[in-house]
C-alpha cells in the first residue's frame, strides 16, 4: 500500500523533513515526455477482454493524503522521516518497506494492525478517481469478471470499500497473499486464477489454497485476454511479466516511467476506459479504451 504525497496539513517539529506537496511532486516526477506537454488524443478502440484486474490506490481511489499522515505516523516510530519512506513507498508493500527500514516491525500482523487503522483515522481523506465507480459499477451489474489486486492489506482495503461504498469485488487479492509483491507477477496470476481463468503461464497454480472468491470451474485463456489497470511503474511490470495486456493510469507517477515499464496504453485516469458490452456465452467484455497517450 502506498502513494505519492499530495499537499495536506501537517505539522512536524522543525528538526523533520516536511511531506512532500502536489507542487514539489509534480516538479520530481513531471508529466511531460521529454519535455512536451504529453498528448492524450488517441482514437477510441474496442478490446475484447476476458477479465479485468485492478489496482487500488492511484486507480480506484486516491488516498494520497492519508497515506502520508501513515507513513509519516510510521516514520516517528522507526526514526526514519516520513518524506524521505514516501519517495520509493507507492506500488509496494508495507512490508516490504519495512523490511528494509525497520525489519522488527516487517510483520503482517504489526502491518495489518496499522493499515487497518488507516480507513478509520483518515476516511474522510480519501477521494475516488474519475470513473472508476461508473466502471466498477457496470462491470458488477453485468455480470463481468473482474478482481482488484492490491498492494494493500485485507483490512485495508477493505476499509476503503466500505468507507468509499464502492462496488466489491468477488475476488481480492491483497498483500499478504503472495510471497512476493509487485512488480513479481504472482499477484495478478493468482487474482486471474481465483476468477477461474488458466492463462498456461508458469506461475499459475502455484499459490496454493483458491481463497477468497474462487470460482470452480477453469477457463483456460490466452494471457493478452486479461485486462490490468494500474498506476505505478512496480504494478505495470507486474502485470506485463505475468503475460497481460496493462492499461496505464498517469495519475501518481511520470509517464516516461510508465512507458519503461512497458504498458500497452497509457490514460489520464478511468474516464478513458469504459464498457461497451458483454458476451456472457463467449465470456467476453468489449473495452473502449479512448484518449490514450499518442506515441
């Protein structure tokens, strides 16, 4: 779990390095492709897709103010300055985090603890990103399989959905389920297995119990047929080595850094991306994906 800092009230003793604000974010990570103010304006296009998997944080919702009042509250604790954790924290795992700065606390039960207060403490911080509940909302009413992969606790997550009353996914798949976190693939192969689908990648399979959601019966589908919509650069690569098609979201991270990681579109945020219809017999949902970055 984690973001990128937005500007927010917070006060430190003057000994600590402030947050970093929207203004100093977008100077460290700029939007623009060498220098050029970046053109969204691709012609509309309709992807057949079995599946579709989504990030959380920086692609459902942005909880940017909130995770850095945690990272900050977490930083007072290890001595480590909160702005200086939030600079590499967005796309990975709490755990992993701590795992390098503090590895007394790199525990899932001292991580699920702190995420789960987070919702709580700091629900009214937290803003959904355009159309992601239009998207969400369709897809559910239809009928359409689709998961959200995270790098963010149960509890957490969780807690956003109720906090947020956005649609919940049948399948969650959440940081403490997979030995390693993005950008291995082993998150996104487990979210496409628990909605039931074999993509013959060498990683299905290997995750042992179905968890939460799973459904029976196995389709067996080429890998490019599953969807991944995500933020950060860690996720991007995630979904690409697992084998699937990623649709980018510009909204935490610059897009050369997007573009490095490989995603096959990249989009200003989930407006761009919508559902043009569903093929319950042949288990395909057709995705317009319009407005995407030109190459």
């Amino acid at each position: 779990m984690s973001s990128t800092p937005r500007e927010e009230a917070h006060t430190q003793p003057s000994n600590k390095e402030p947050p970093l604000n929207l203004h100093q974010l977008k100077q460290k990570m700029p939007h623009a492709v060498n220098n050029n103010e970046p053109d969204f304006s691709a012609p509309a296009q309709t992807h057949q897709f079995a599946a579709l998997l989504f990030d959380m944080d920086g692609t459902i919702i942005d909880s940017t103010p909130a995770i850095v009042k945690y990272w900050h509250a977490l930083g007072d604790q290890i001595g480590v300055p909160g702005a200086q954790i939030l600079e590499t924290s967005h796309g990975r795992r709490s755990i992993d985090v701590l795992a390098l700065l503090a590895p007394e606390k790199a525990n899932w039960e001292f991580v699920r603890e702190a995420e789960g207060r987070v919702p709580l403490e700091y629900g009214s911080d937290a803003v959904e990103l355009p159309g992601a509940r239009a998207l969400l909302e369709r897809l559910e009413k239809g009928g359409v399989p689709w998961a959200i992969v995270t790098s963010g606790t149960r509890p957490l997550v969780e807690g956003w959905l109720r906090v947020m009353k956005l649609a919940r996914p049948g399948v969650l798949v959440s940081a403490e389920e997979v030995a390693k976190g993005k950008p291995d693939p082993a998150c996104y192969r487990l979210g496409a297995e628990r909605l039931g689908f074999e993509d013959g990648s060498a990683g299905a399979g290997q995750n042992g119990d179905a968890g939460d959601g799973a459904v029976g019966a196995v389709r067996k589908v080429s890998s490019e047929q599953i969807l991944v919509l995500e933020d950060a650069p860690a996720g991007v690569r995630a979904g690409k080595a697992a084998g699937y098609r990623v649709v980018a979201l510009a909204t935490t991270h610059a897009i050369d850094k997007l573009q490095e990681a490989g995603a096959d579109w990249i989009v200003e945020d989930m407006r761009s991306v919508n559902m043009m219809w569903w093929d319950a017999k042949a288990g395909r949902v057709g995705i317009e994906i319009k407005n995407a970055l030109t190459r």
